[in-house]
C-alpha cells in the first residue's frame, strides 16, 4: 500500500529522476494498494467473484470511491480518456439511473485471419450496441465503470414503475413510502430498511458508512478537502473484511456484489442490476479502451467457449432464468437475456443440420419428402431473412464480410462442440436420464435422383466450409488434446468419407448399378 498523498501539490524538479525532467509537474501518485484476500482449503474463494467482492469492501474503507473500474488481469488500460468519457454517462441528466459503463473487449497478439473468431466484433459491435437502445449492454467481465451503489444491491432512484407486459402502463410511486406489498426488488427505495445492513453486509459498519454517497458521487469540491490520514484501525478494518469468514450470513455473492455460482458470473451480476431496474450504457470509443489477450490456439478457445456455454445452461436452470425476472426488466431485455440462457441449446437443432446432408448422401434419401412450391418458399423466406440478418450484423458492427464468415465458422464449430457438451453436461446434471433421438427413415420417400445429389453435396460442403478453421487447428496444435477435438475429428471424416463414396462409387458398386446417379 502506498501512503495517501499529501494535500498539497507537490512539484518535481530535474532532480526528481534520473533522466526524465519533472519540473513544474505534480509528482504525487494516487493511493495505490495491492490486495491479496484470505484464502483457506476447504474454504470456497467463489474465484473472480469472490476476489471483486474482497476488493469492493476493501475500498469501501480504504477511499469509498461512488465508482470503480474493473478490468481482468490480462488487460490493461489502452486509451486513458475513456474513464473521462463513462464519467459523462454517469454525471449526465438521468445517469443516476446507470449501474454500469460497459466498453467492448478488444484483443492483441491474435492471428490475423481471426481464424477462431476471438475479436468478436458482431458481438461487441453489434448485439451490445443494440442493447444500448434497450435497458443496456450486458456485463461481459472486464472494461467496466460502476456505480458503486448499484453494486451494494439497492434499487434505482425511481418515480415510476412500468407495468403492463411490455412496460406500457405508467404507475407513479407512492413518494410517502406506504407499503408495498411483493418482493423485495419491487420495494421502492425510500422503503429500503436500513436496519438490515449488518445482515446485508456483514458486520463492518464502514462497508455501509455513507452508501447513498455513492449514488450521485460526492459533493463538489469534496477531492480538496484535507482526507485524514489512514490509521492503523482503518487498516486494520479493511483487512478484517477480506477473511474468509466475512461473507458467512451475509449477502454478499447472493444479492450483494458480484454473485457467485457461476461460471459466468459476470452475466448474472449484470442481469440482476438489469432486474432491479437499472440500465447500462455501452460506450464505444474512437481508441480502444483497454486491451487484453485472448486464447490463440483451438483448445485454449473451445474450452473457454465450452464454459460460457455451461454458464449458459447453468442460467437457463437456475434462478436467474429470464423466465423468472422481475417486471422492471424491459420485454427486449428480457427476451435478450432468454438467448443467452438457450442458446447453447440450439446445438441440438445444429448437430443435425450437420449431420443430415451426409446422412442423406448415405442412405439415399433427402431431407425433405418432396421439393413442392410450399417447401421451397420457406426456404426462400428463411434464406432471405437469414441474408438480411448478415446484412445489419455487417452493417451494425462495421466489419468485412470475411470476418463475418469467420464469425459464421466458429458458431457451427462452438455450437456442434462445445455447446453440445454443455448442453449434455447440464441435462445430465438436471434430469438423471438421457434423451434418445431416434431418426426416423419413414418420413423421407422419394425424389428426383439429382437433386438428392445436388442437395446432399451442397449442404454437406456448406457444412465442411464452416469446420476449416477447426480443420487447421487440428493440424497446427500440439500438446494435449482434448476429447472433443477426436469426436469432431470423427464426424468430419464420417462426412467427408460419404461424401466421397458419393461422388467416386467403388467400382462394384458401379458395376451392379447400385448406386443412383
Ligand atoms: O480464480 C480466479 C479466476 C479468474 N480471475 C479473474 O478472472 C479473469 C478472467 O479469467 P480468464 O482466464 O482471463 O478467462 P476469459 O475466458 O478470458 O474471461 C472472460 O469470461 C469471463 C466469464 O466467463 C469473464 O469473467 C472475463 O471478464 C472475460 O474476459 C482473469 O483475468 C482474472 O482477473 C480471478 O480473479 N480469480
Ligand atoms: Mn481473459
């Protein structure tokens, strides 16, 4: 810990260093402190979650800043305006009402092919600027601003509440206060009981000293007041909140702070701020905010995809199901935070768009039982909305379209490996029996013999197309190497090989005509 600075500027002069000259320049550097929480066997750390929450006690003594930046520790600050510009937000007409500043994630030292979509600009660029215009981007773990009020679980200042399913109907709030009855994050604020803070935040009486303060920031000209200085007490207490035994009967992890028991905790902090009402900002600036690394090589990526997806199924079973939210998340919000708690789900329907052109190829049926005009303008539409879908994510994110197509590869390969496996892990988990999807061959007859060929070939090689990223990496990478990459190893030759048998029949196959061309 670096003592508090003085007062008083404090100028340098040559002197001050070696080689660079201070003159007329303040050399006073802000506090600075180095925490290290206790961490006990036996003793769960809730990992990142438990870490932030350590450090947001600890600052509540040590300085009670009303906001704090949180960035992970393979990132690092890239442009240092951009806190200023999330302070606008925050200072701004209405921005009392602002839990977080989310910036976007962006990365050095990747490839510059992208090959496993590891900038991923449509997500940043494009569904969390989306959201900007909703109830506000989602917390995506790093390169965010908050409001250290909204992180202490209370509920926004609010004058109205908006009922009705897509929040239509305007209700003022009783301003005297009068009970209200319902759960508690539909209890206005004046309601808030105070009383309950120690049960709240333990027993430290300076995590809660003055929390409103950190609702609007503090008092002009409060900076230049003389601080006192740090005591041995005060340093002492912002230990004491960093044990192991803190949290034990609080609320921290539950609805204080970050919020344990996921692995995609950061999801989940940001979804119950969203729940309570508060809303987000997502600010995108010229220069990068911040930058960080990203894993580079096809099993570092897959396993790090495999656990947003298992955070996902963890969502989609748990409390924190969109299902379940509170009326002060907005419809669109709440339909947005319904996709990421399903979406590892789609692999299933995935998995078999994969698999069902090869499966085609190999018993001589086609997807469909007949190309009629009703099939083929379902297709039409899906192909044109899917097209017009691309077009907006392009546009939106500002990308090329190779990058878009690399975007495209890696959702197929996540989806058919890595969600999969969280899926099935999750169901697993959930219900003690597995699912068997049975195909069933008699919904498909005949058709013409060269579209069956033409159709089949076509998707099986659209299919292909997306796993050359995966492809390469199986061949570039060395070390361990996970299950999953010898299972997706096993169904591309399957595809590949029936394509060929396809394409090139074995002679005696040909010589008793037994293949239809
Ligand atoms: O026991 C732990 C584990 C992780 N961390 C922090 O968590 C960060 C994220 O871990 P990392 O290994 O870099 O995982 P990523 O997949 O890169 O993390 C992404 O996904 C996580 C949620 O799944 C978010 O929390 C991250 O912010 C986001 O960058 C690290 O930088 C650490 O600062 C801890 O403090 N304690
Ligand atoms: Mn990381």
């Amino acid at each position: 810990m670096i003592k508090n600075p003085h007062y008083n500027v404090v100028p340098g002069d040559a002197a001050s260093h070696p080689y660079l000259d201070f003159t007329g320049v303040d050399v006073r550097v802000p506090m600075f402190v180095y925490l290290s929480r206790e961490k006990r066997p036996g003793h769960d750390h809730n990992k990142k979650a438990g870490a932030m929450n350590a450090m947001v006690r600890a600052s509540a003594i040590l300085s009670n800043g009303p906001f704090m930046l949180n960035f992970d520790c393979d990132h690092y600050i890239y442009n240092c305006m951009a806190i200023r510009e999330a302070m606008c937000y925050m200072l701004d007409r209405g921005g009392d009402r602002i839990c977080y500043i989310q910036f976007p994630q962006r990365f050095e030292g990747i490839d510059p092919s992208d090959r496993y979509a590891n900038h991923n600009t449509v997500f940043f660029d494009g569904n969390m600027r989306a959201l900007d215009g909703l109830q506000g981007p989602m917390y995506v773990g790093t390169g965010c601003l908050f409001r250290r009020y909204a992180v202490y679980g209370f509920n926004p200042p609010r004058t109205n509440e908006y009922r009705g399913i897509y929040g239509q109907v305007k209700v003022p709030i009783d301003p005297h206060g009068h009970h209200h009855p319902g759960p508690e994050e539909l209890r206005p604020l004046p309601e808030h009981p105070d009383h309950e803070a120690p049960q709240r935040f333990g027993k430290s009486k300076i995590v809660h000293r003055d929390h409103r303060r950190g609702q609007n920031g503090r008092p002009p000209g409060a900076l230049l007041m003389p601080r006192p200085p740090l005591d041995a007490a005060t340093v002492a207490e912002s230990v004491a909140v960093i044990s192991c035994w803190y949290e034990d009967g609080t609320e921290w992890g539950l609805r204080v702070g970050w919020i344990y028991g996921s692995v995609t905790e950061d999801v989940v902090t940001g979804y119950s701020m969203h729940n309570r009402g508060w809303r987000s900002v997502c600010c995108i600036t010229r220069r990068d905010a911040f930058r960080g690394t990203a894993p580079i090589n096809l099993t570092d990526r897959l396993h790090q995809v495999l656990r947003w997806a298992t955070g996902s199924v963890e969502i989609f079973f748990s409390k924190n199901n969109a299902f379940l939210a509170s009326r002060r998340l907005k419809f669109l919000q709440r339909l947005s935070y319904l996709n990421v708690g399903i979406y590892s789900f789609t692999s299933l329907f995935l998995i078999m768009y994969c698999l069902l052109p090869a499966l085609s190829l190999f018993s001589g049926q086609f997807i469909v039982a007949t190309l009629d005009p009703t099939f083929l303008c379902h297709l039409l539409l899906i192909t044109i909305t899917l097209m017009l879908l691309c077009l907006l994510e392009v546009k939106w994110s500002g990308i090329g379209l190779e990058e878009w197509w690399r975007n495209e590869q890696f959702w197929v390969i996540g989806g058919t490996s890595a969600h999969l496996a969280a899926v099935l892990q999750g169901l697993l988990k959930v219900i003690a029996y597995t699912v068997h999807v049975g195909v069933s061959r008699t919904v498909y007859a005949e058709i013409p013999q060269y579209s069956k060929l033409l159709g089949g070939g076509f998707f099986s090689f659209w299919v292909l197309a997306h796993y050359y990223p995966f492809a390469k990496g199986l061949m570039g990478r060395r070390g361990r190497t996970p299950t999953l990459v010898y299972v997706w190893a096993g169904l591309i030759s399957i595809t590949v090989s029936l394509l060929w048998i396809t394409i090139s029949p074995p002679d005696d196959r040909i010589a008793q005509g037994g293949i239809d061309m």
